[in-house]
C-alpha cells in the first residue's frame, strides 16, 4: 500500500506541479498585461508631453513674431522722426549762419556809422529828409529763408 499511496503521492505532485505552472504562466500573462498597458499608457502620456510641448512652441513663436513685429514698427517710426529732426537741424544751422552773417553785417555797420559820424549827429528823420535813417532799413527785417539743402555735411 506504500508503494500505491507513493504512486497517488506522486500523480498529486504532478497535477500540483502543472497547477503551478498554469498559475505561474497565468501570473506571468497577467504581468505582461499590465506591463503592456503600462507602457501603452506611458506612451500615451509622452505624446501628450509632446503635443503640448510643441503646441507652446507654436504659441510662444506667434508671440515672438508679434514682438517683433512691434519693435520694427518702432524702430521704422523712430527712424522717421529722427530724420526729421535731423532735417529740422539742418534748417535751423543754415538759419543760425545767415543770422550770424546778418549780425556781422549790421555790426560792421554800426562801426561805419560810429566811425564816420564821430561826433556829429544823426539827421532827424522828417518827412522831407529821409536820406539815411537807419530806421528805414526794411531790408534788415525781411525773414530768413533756408531749406536743408543748404548744409551738405
């Protein structure tokens, strides 16, 4: 009877055994499963990742252009003004010699009048002696005309 309980002990150690097996490649599929899903859902998150990186990408490069479309618009305006002002210079320098040069003009006058009268007296301006009165100098109050053509630096 040892040798038939050995021979029962056996078989039940060998339907234990592929019981093992079948729950051990069960264990195994099931592992594989969760493996497989676990990387189905890892794959998943890093295109997410992905998307949303190059969708900040495309966001952030339609901010930069329109950044830089202001700074052109800017520069190109203060361009203009600068222009402008430079023109208005050269206006103003070419107004600035003529005046200097109508300056030295009615200085050197002034010195002829002093030195040729001395030390007699002006005319009185009547109605009838008009001659030379240097009040009658309308010349001297025409306005100064200058463009910036003028000055070529």
């Amino acid at each position: 009877m040892a040798s038939s309980s050995g021979t029962c002990s056996g078989s039940s150690s060998l339907l234990q055994n592929s019981g093992s097996e079948e729950d051990l490649r069960a264990v195994m599929d099931q592992r594989k499963r969760k493996r497989m899903i676990s990387n189905r859902e890892s794959a998943r998150r890093s295109r997410m990742r992905k998307q949303k990186h190059l969708d900040d990408l495309v966001t952030q490069v339609a901010q930069l252009r329109k950044e830089n479309q202001q700074i052109l618009t800017s520069v190109n305006i203060t361009t203009q003004q600068f222009l402008s002002v430079e023109a208005e210079n050269s206006v103003l320098r070419a107004q600035v010699g003529e005046l200097s040069h109508r300056l030295e003009s009615l200085n050197e006058i002034i010195e002829v009048l002093n030195a040729g009268f001395g030390n007699t007296t002006f005319i009185e301006p009547t109605s009838n002696n008009s001659f030379f009165n240097p009040m009658n100098m309308a010349y001297l109050n025409h306005p100064i005309m200058a463009s910036a053509d003028i000055l070529q630096y």
